[in-house]
C-alpha cells in the first residue's frame, strides 16, 4: 500500500491544492494532507480552520485523510510511515524552491518527493494572492472550493452602509 503526504500551509486551500490532491488521491492508495503548525507565522485562518475547510473539501475522496504536524516534516514522515511527499508545482518559480526542500528532505530521511504540475488554469492561483484579492472585495469563486469562499466572505470588514 502506498501511502503519501501532502504538507503545505493551506491557509487558506485553494482549487489549485485541490486539483494535486484529487490526482494524488487518484494515484496512490492513501494520501495525508497534512497543516504545518507555524508558531512563527499567525495566518487568516488557524490550523483549526484549515483541516475543517481542507476536510470539507476534500469529503468526496474516500482515501484522504486530514491532519496537521508541528516541527521538521521528516518527522513526522518517520512517525506516519509515509512512502513518499506530494507537491503540487505551478511553474519554474515552485519547481527552483520546491526542488531544494525535495532534496534536504531526501537528505534527512531518505524520503523522495513526487511533483505534480497543477492544472494550466490553476497556475496563477496561490493563497496570498486569494487573500488578497478577496481582502478588497474581489470575486474569489473561480479560485478556491465553495466553503473557502464563504470563510473568506466571513472574515472580510462589513462593507459600510450607505
Ligand atoms: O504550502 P507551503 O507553505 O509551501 O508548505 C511548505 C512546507 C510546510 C511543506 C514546509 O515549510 C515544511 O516542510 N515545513 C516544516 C518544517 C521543515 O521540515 N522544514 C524543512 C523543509 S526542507
């Protein structure tokens, strides 16, 4: 049984994340999406939030699972038995940065990575950006699963009344 991991922030998951899970889902026996715990880093929404929004999402695939980890990746691959790392790649700029952590995880653990190019339609989509656009009121619907949008929605300032 080949089980993998998908780590990644996910704050929040957008379709692009989505579309490397379903086909990992579609490849591998068993796929762990797993929130990193940043202590360093406070995001729009908690851990808390991005496993919920990721398991609403992700609800239709039978053979994800959901959770998060705190510290060095490589542990928490030891400790979960996982086969191999998942990474979804948009372009060249992922492919530069994603490559050297492929190859300090091998490093450490011995543990390879697999990419998988996003969908071409998703290769302008990443979470800062989303924050961004629906921060000032952009439509965000194209961009990420349904129940991102409405937690974006949630988090926005009322719009002053006239
Ligand atoms: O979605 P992101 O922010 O690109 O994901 C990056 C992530 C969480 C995979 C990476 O920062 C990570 O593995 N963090 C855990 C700490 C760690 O092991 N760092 C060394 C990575 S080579």
């Amino acid at each position: 049984m080949t089980q993998v991991l998908c780590p990644g922030s996910f704050d929040p998951p957008t379709l692009g994340h989505l579309d490397v899970i379903a086909c990992a889902a579609a490849m591998f026996d068993r796929v762990t999406v797993a929130v990193v715990v940043n202590p360093d880093k406070s995001g729009m929404f908690t851990v808390a939030e991005r496993i919920e929004l990721l398991r609403t999402a992700t609800a239709s695939l039978p053979n994800v699972d959901i959770d998060s980890f705190d510290g060095l990746l490589v542990d928490y691959v030891r400790r979960g038995g996982f086969g191999a790392l998942v990474k979804g790649l948009r372009g060249a700029g992922d492919a530069d940065y994603e490559m050297q952590m492929a190859h300090m995880n091998a490093h450490l653990a011995g543990v390879r990575t697999v990419f998988i190019p996003c969908a071409p339609e998703h290769s302008f989509v990443s979470s800062s950006l989303v924050k961004q656009v629906a921060r000032y009121g952009g439509d965000v619907a194209s961009l990420v699963p349904a129940s991102v949008a409405a937690a974006l929605a949630g988090r926005l300032p009322a719009s002053p009344r006239s």
